[in-house]
C-alpha cells in the first residue's frame, strides 16, 4: 500500500520511532523526532495560510532542513519546487514567479551565496511570495526555521490541519521540478504522490534496502537523484539519510568513513573521482554496500573498481524527472558487462517501447526513440499543456528523447540523445538555452553549441561561434561572457571562432557534426580548455 508522502514518513515514525533518520555530523534525528518537526514546520506553514495547491520552494543545500521541508510542505498539500543551489538571480526569479510560489524554505547562505539577499532583490518582481522561512537570520519579512517550529507547537489539537491532511489523495500533485528545456525556458514536471513514492519503494527494493541501511546522500537533494531515490527511497524502508552539503571525494569518502554509510549514489564522474582518492589515500569503505550510478555512461572498468575498491555493487539506473525519475534499472544478479553496456530493464509497474520517428514501434535491436509508459509518468508541464501533449500521447506513452536499443532479454541500451542535452558531470545542459544567452554578446552573429567529451566530466559544453562582420573575437571573452551570469556547468569550456556552422539541407545546424569537429580539433591539439579570466586570477 503506497501512502502520501507525508504519510510514509508518520508511518515509519510510529513503526520505528527511536531508529535513525537523519545524521548530520553530530547532530542526530530519530524517526520521531523528525515525524514532529514535519509537523511543526507543516502547521507553521498552515498557519501562514499555505493553501492545498500552494507552491513552496525548497532552496538550501543539503542539509537536515531540507528533510524537513520535503515531508511538511507535502503534508498540507502543498507542493515542492525544488530549486538549485547554483542559480543565478535570473533563474531563481523566473521559477519562483512561473511556479507562482507563495513561500520559500531557504538558509541563509551557502559558501559564498547568499540566498536570502537574492530573494530580497528579486520580492519586488515576486507578488505571490509572502513568506520566506530561513535556516539562519530572516528578513525582515521572513521567519527564522527555529520561529517557524515554535510557530508550529500545538498541530495536534487543530482539527482544521488534521482535515486538510485527510483532504489528500495519491494522485495529487506534489511536486514541481524544473527542467531546462530546449526550447529556451525551463519546464516544471509534474509529478504526484503516488508516483514519487512508489518509485522511490521500487528504487529501494531493488538495492535490497533495510531499515539498517544509510544513505549518504551528496548528490543534490533538489533533483530527483536527490530527493526521490535519496530521502524517499530511504524512508520507504526505514532507513537512514546523511546529506552532504558540497560534494568532494575527500568529502565523500570521510562521510562515507565516519557515518558508517552502505549506500551511495552518485554520476560516474563522483565516483572516478572517488576513486582517484583512494589509489593515494586509505578510507575505511567496510559499511558500503551498493548504490546507484546514473547520469552518464559508466565505463566496465569503473564498475569494477567501485566494487574492488569501495566494496560497492553498484547498480545503474535510468530515467528522467518527467518518469519520476527511474523507468529502467540493472540487478545485482547482472555482469559488470551488463551494467556498463546497458542501463538493465524496466522496473515493476513500467514498459518500454522502441519507436522511429512516426512513434511506430522498431522491431527488437533497433535504434529509435524510447518511449515508457505506467505509473511513473509525470501529469504534464505545469501551465504548458502544448509541450505535455508533445511529451505525453492519448495512451499515456511518454516519449523521452532518448535514443535507444532493446535486445530480446529486455535490456535497453541508451545510444545516443535525439534532444540536444548535453550531460556535464551529471547535470543536463541544453544548447538551445546558452545559445539565446551568447547571442546578447554584441560581437556575436551566430553561434551553436555541442557537447565535447571530457574525461572527468563526460562531456563539457563547446561553442562554435561566427563574430559580426568586421569583428574579431578572443575565445576567452565568450567564456568571461557567460561566467558568472548562467550556471558553471552552462559555460562553454572550449570555443572556436568560425565562418559557418556545419548546416543540414533544411537549414538545420547538424549537432553531431559540430561535436566532431570539436573531437578532431581536440585531438589534432588546435584547442585546448578554457578557464574564465576570473578564476584565473583567483588562483593566482
């Protein structure tokens, strides 16, 4: 029986209610003590005057908080809008505006960005935000988390919270992710209480989780890597969170020693690094048992490595936010070769079928566009039924941009990326985005971007940039350009000046064939990375 999110956790509270939920350095959190500042924090917001339908953002690093507000904005009915941690005020302004937000749950800072002061910058253009709840100092308009707990003392003698959590059903939305997309703006996923729960169940089944299990958490909680197959699927079974503010190897590897972790998940690129540590450096890994893997590629020797040298059977997974995220996933009963060569089979509950570009179905072995359908799938974009219908057709099949194969056993192999994303080090970068950005630049007449393999990081963003008449442009000035005013993993690491753009015979800008130029000029040594001026000077 799958519960509303709030409700899985009150279920595992009253099951489990001195067993480890949460474990943030020192600090300790009970299943009990947790299920009471959900509580709490879901009242103050009640009171606040949240309404079921409200969109709250969660914008905060990983911390303990972040928990908190992942079950009580849910429990009243509201809806979460998780947001990075690396976006800029542009960014942030147009989620919170599109998403018509009426509060947001932050801290006041992480390392150098200063959340609240964005926020205090960005209220004027905000009419639907009336309520910023802060880890740390609130403005003058917000209230501090510890405020908003004391705020929240007393939920069990008001029926009115108790019938609004009766009022929730499994199929209501609860949940808003962003994507970028590459029609320029970002999209916001729909997804429910049913779908967010059962994926995280299916998830956690699959790694054989138990309540004695610890996740440590480091990729971020605001994606679903993060939230869903993190937070919820540790719930699912009682078992306990450890989040990770800013990932590093070192980090990792010392979270992983001192909390005594067994499940870990990560993009292969956390995990090379990882490794890199551990060649020079000895960590106790005797905890770890399994994980998940996802967001690239994984090379078979990395595979191997992971399990020799961090005593993990690592699991691959695939999926995107609009299925919640997993639609297929490998065993522990595959090969390392399994699990490198492909991303396994659909998870209980999900299908998967193969089609070519009249979406007819491919015979088995044959590339085309996968397509998957069941409980996992997404309502729809919020307020963009256009792109819901081009996403979604009128038997529930939801169409992923992926390129793929499926052999006879069920095994899909991901090959390629009809859509134009570029994955850096895990994070989706989609061209047509940085495009419209670089194209501000006065001496830029046209660009186009492509995806360039990088050893660490998967791939890399490459522009291929045509200067106004008359004009010339140092590479670099299109990096300094971007830097600092579009996310890190968006700013193009290598840049070639050029006269035209590979086209098609429909006026296209043929992608793959920019990608091996860039692979050629790589290879030939005619270009090398880029580092912006700023961070140049920086480390000198």
């Amino acid at each position: 029986m799958v519960e509303t999110i709030g409700d899985l956790l009150r279920k595992q509270a009253e099951r489990f209610p001195d067993r480890l939920a949460v474990k943030f350095g020192e600090r300790e959190i009970s299943y009990r003590e947790l299920d009471d500042m959900v509580d709490r924090l879901a009242y103050a917001l009640f009171k606040m005057g949240v309404k079921k339908g409200d969109k709250v953002g969660l914008w905060m690093q990983n911390i303990p908080e972040w928990v908190v507000g992942w079950f009580a904005v849910p429990r009243i009915g509201g809806v979460v809008v998780p947001m990075d941690t690396w976006y800029k005020p542009s960014e942030a302004e147009y989620i919170l505006q599109h998403s018509e937000s009426v509060a947001v749950i932050t801290s006041e800072r992480h390392g150098k960005i200063e959340f609240t002061k964005m926020l205090d910058d960005l209220r004027p253009n905000l009419p639907d935000l009336k309520n910023a709840i802060v880890v740390g100092n609130a403005p003058e308009w917000g209230t501090s988390f510890e405020d908003a707990l004391k705020m929240g003392e007393g939920y069990e003698n008001d029926e009115d919270y108790a019938k609004r959590q009766r009022e929730l059903d499994l199929d209501d939305v609860t949940f808003i992710l962003y994507t970028s997309g590459t029609t320029g703006k970002p999209k916001g996923a729909m997804l429910t209480h049913y779908n967010i729960v059962q994926n995280g169940l299916d998830t956690a089944n699959t790694l054989r989780a138990t309540e004695e299990d610890r996740y440590l958490v480091q990729v971020p909680f605001s994606h679903c890597f993060g939230c869903v197959l993190g937070i919820t699927a540790a719930v699912t079974k009682a078992s306990a969170v450890i989040p990770l503010p800013v990932f590093t190897p070192e980090n990792s590897l010392k979270a992983i020693q001192d909390n005594k972790a067994s499940i870990v998940h990560g993009v292969p690129t956390m995990f090379i690094r990882m490794l890199e540590i551990l060649e020079n450096v000895n960590y106790d890994m005797s905890s770890m048992r399994t994980g998940i893997m996802a967001g690239a590629p994984c090379p078979v020797d990395v595979v191997k490595a992971v399990k020799s040298e961090m005593n993990m059977d690592v699991l691959i997974a695939y999926g995107l936010t609009e299925a919640s995220p997993v639609i297929t996933m490998t065993s522990f009963d595959d090969s390392d070769e399994l699990k490198a060569e492909t991303v396994g089979r659909t998870i209980p509950g999900v299908c998967v079928k193969i089609v070519d570009e009249d979406r007819k179905e491919v015979p088995i072995g044959e590339m085309g566009e996968l397509a998957c359908r069941g409980y996992n799938v997404m309502k729809g974009y919020y307020k963009r039924p256009e792109a819901t219908a081009e996403t979604i057709d009128e038997e529930g099949w939801l169409y992923t941009g992926d390129l793929a194969t499926i052999d006879r056993y069920g095994y899909v192999k991901i090959v390629g990326r009809k859509k134009e994303m570029i994955i850096v080090g895990g994070f989706n970068v989609y061209p047509r985005e940085i495009e419209e950005f670089i194209r501000e630049f006065d001496k830029v007449q046209d660009v186009a971007i492509a995806a360039v393999p990088d050893r660490e990081l998967g791939e890399v963003v490459g522009a291929a940039v045509i200067p106004k008449e008359g004009v010339s442009i140092d590479p670099i000035e299109i990096v300094d350009f971007c830097y600092g005013k579009i996310a890190s993993a968006k700013v193009p690491r290598y840049v070639i000046i050029v006269d035209e753009l590979p086209i098609s015979g429909r006026g296209k800008v043929q992608k793959f064939r920019l990608t091996q130029i860039f692979k050629e000029k790589l290879e030939k040594g005619e270009i090398e990375k880029l580092t912006p001026t700023a961070v140049k000077n920086r480390k000198k």
